[in-house]
DNA sequence: TGTGTTGGCCAACAAGCGTTGACATCACTG
DNA sequence: CAGTGATGTCAACGCTTGTTGGCCAACACA
C-alpha cells in the first residue's frame, strides 16, 4: 500500500481479472487490504471481543466508518480477514509411516508464517461463529488428510479428532498462552515428540477400539 | 449455602476462626457464594469479557453494585471465582508405568465435574491474567507431578510441558470448542488412546532429545 | 468545463459496559 | 426503644462500543 499513491488508478487498472460493476478501476482496493491486515493482527492478538474497529481502523490509518463501508459489520470484518487454508496439498509425499512427523512440520510452518489461525483460535474460543468456523476447517481440511493415511474409512473422524486434540493444543500452549517451557522447545524437538502421537492416532491399529 | 437461612447468624458465629471487623455475624455468605457461582458459570461459557457483571448478578438475584461490594471489581470477582486445584493429591498410587492412564482419567474427571477449568481456560485464552494463572496452576501443581514420574530432573520441565499440550488440546476441543468428533470420543477411549501419549512425555527416553 | 461517482472524514447516535454514591431496610445490641 | 452497622436497591455517572448519515475532496469521463 506504501508508494502506491503516486498511480493508484493505473495499478487497479492493471489487473483487468475481476471486473466490477463499474468501468473505473478501483482505488481502493489498497484500503481494503490495509483493514483486513490490521483486522488480521487485532484479532489474532485480542480475540474478537477486545478487537475493536477503531483500533483496527486506526492501526490501517483510516476511519472506522471506512470498515464499515467495505465490510458491512464487524462479522464481516472478521469472515473476510480470516480465511484458513491449512495448504494441505503442499504436504510432501512420504510413505505412510512418516505421515506423522510431516504433520508435525507442516503445522509448525503454517501457525508461524500465518497469523491468521491464532486469530480463528482466539476468536473460537470465546465466540459461536469463531468456533463453528473451527469446525469446518476441521471437517473440510483435516478430515482428508485423515482419510488418505487410516486404513479403516470408519475410524476417519474419531482419529482425526485424536489428532486435532494434540494439533490445536500444541498451537494453544504455545501460539496463544505462551506458556514458556512450551516455546522453550524447539522445532525439530516438537516433530520428534509429537510426531510419533500423530503417527500412531492417524495409523497405528488400538485395542480399545470398540469395534477392535 | 443452602438450608443456611434457618439459622445465618448462628452458623457464622460458630465458626469464629476470622474475626471480623465487626461483632455481628455474617448473614452475606449465601450472596457471596451465589454470585460466585453465578461467575462461575458465566466465565466458563461467555468467557471474561461477554461475561458482564450485570448478567452475573440478575443470574445470582441480587444488584450489580452488590458485586462490586463483596469482590472490589471485575478482576477481584474473577480471582474470587476461580481457584484452580487439580486435586494431584488425590491420584491413586499406581505403578511408574501406568502413569499416562492415570492422569488423563484423573484429568477428564475433574474436567467434568469442575467448571471453573473451562472459565479458566476460556478466560486464558483472551485475558493476559489469565493467561498468567494458567502457567501458575502449570509451574505448581503439574510440574511436581511431571517431577515424581521423570527420571532426569533436568528434563522434568519439558516433558510436562509435552503433557500439558495433549490435555489441554484435549479439554480446548472437547469441553470450549465441543468439536462433535472429540466429543463423541468416549472416556475409556480417550484413556486408552491419550494414555500412552502422556505416558511417553513423561517417561520414555527419546532419541532426539539434545543431552541425549 | 461540468457532472457524477468514488474515497474518505467528521460528528453523532443508541446501547451497553464497569463503577459509584445516596438511600432504604433489616437484624441485632445497648 | 433508640441506635448502629451490615444488607440490599435505585439511579446515575463517565466511558467505550458498533453503527449511521451527512458532508467534502479528488478523480473519471463527457
């Protein structure tokens, strides 16, 4: 957004994919990207109620009614700056005994490059929508991932779910509390700790199992 | 706090353990415990902000300023209605090696029964206190327990911190977010599958640690 | 040059928040 | 019975919140 006053129009101009409704290219569209940045920090750092649109409108340099204008609500505000795409179809092809580990560095990567998912995190917590929007991440991302590396498809979602227990508590102790013996740990330590309890809830066979 | 109104004043008189200020006893025990429940709840399912001291008092039938009276303000309230104890005392006496087992039935009990965890959690989650509570009840009553089961001191804090992301990942996804997959997750299976987890945090040697 | 559209700011609204102090009421003591 | 202190209600304060509508400047196009 930065030197971008110098030709607004003419970059807007530039990138003829999405026409609009109107012929003008839009100047805006730097603001916009502007809000959903500063949305994106707020959140991820306050949770949703302790975001407020004026601190997101002035950490984006703008007025809050400007959130307003391109976001409809504060709701609005937040389904468009958080939009989680886990990139599972970046995940390296390993043989399935290594699927675990993989996770491991794979979620390790995306939690510090994107704040993105501590903010959803925050927010499911404390609000219904948040918390839902947590549900079809899980449903529509992680349950694949599950699906290509279980053996049993009716054991997909409980072993899925086991996963998700370790994945987001992992995330929670050391992305949102912080705890310091946590982020004491390093990278390659946590994949070689949790890997293996990935490993064995997406693969490994259970006795416990009701169905054996 | 319930058949107390019978007789309030003999009741507290008996118990003249704290003198206080003045001579009559005290008939506001079962307004203080009233609103501390009524936090209780309040802060486990709205978390620390949405929980509003208005809702907390019409839920314990008495006025607003009635709370600020007994608890000096909203943080005093909160301190007052969560103490966390995670009851280890209580742990049966089981062999090193079943350990894992051990703490999650331990955990999912108190989990259930104790709805001040969940506030606490919920509360971590956005508010900077308790945040900072959640690693104090970690530091004083999860490490000593990490302490009698690890062989090497030196990595005593580490391993508890592993721990300590399998079950608060396990209670953020069951009993805050309430993922459908994890709560369908009975409680036999959640031991047999989470038990070896925490049972090798806690004391199986690792090939990757750094000290070897 | 004139005109309509777009981007942006300003001021204000109603509602809700934590919090406060004045006033009533009751129980008990002297 | 008078008095005192605890218990509780009422009304309001000052502040912040999300949200709205009006106004102005800059630009695109004729």
């Amino acid at each position: 957004m930065p030197d971008s006053k110098t030709t607004p129009t003419a970059r807007a101009a530039g990138t003829g994919t999405t026409r609009a409704t109107t012929p003008t290219a839009r100047r805006s569209e730097a603001t916009r990207a502007a809000i959903l940045d500063a949305a994106r920090e707020r959140f991820a750092t306050d949770g949703y109620e302790r975001a407020t649109i004026r601190a997101i409108a002035k950490d984006a340099g703008i007025d809050p009614s400007m959130v307003m204008r391109y976001y409809g609500n504060k709701e609005g505000l937040f389904a468009a700056a958080v939009s989680i795409d886990l990139r599972m179809s970046e995940l390296p092809a390993v043989p399935r005994d290594r699927i675990g580990a993989t996770l491991v560095a794979h979620f390790l990567t995306l939690w510090e490059e994107n704040e993105q998912l501590t903010a959803l995190l925050r927010v499911g917590t404390t609000n219904a929508a948040g918390a839902e929007r947590m549900q079809d991440v899980f449903r529509d991302q992680m349950l694949p991932v599950a699906r290509a590396a279980c053996p049993d498809p009716e054991q997909v979602p409980a072993r899925a779910a086991l996963a998700a227990t370790q994945m987001l508590g992992l995330a929670l102790t050391r992305y949102v509390l912080r705890m310091p013996p946590v982020t004491a740990l390093t990278r390659d330590e946590l994949v070689a700790w949790l890997g293996p309890t990935l490993q064995r809830y997406l693969t490994a066979p259970h006795s416990a199992w009701p169905e054996g």
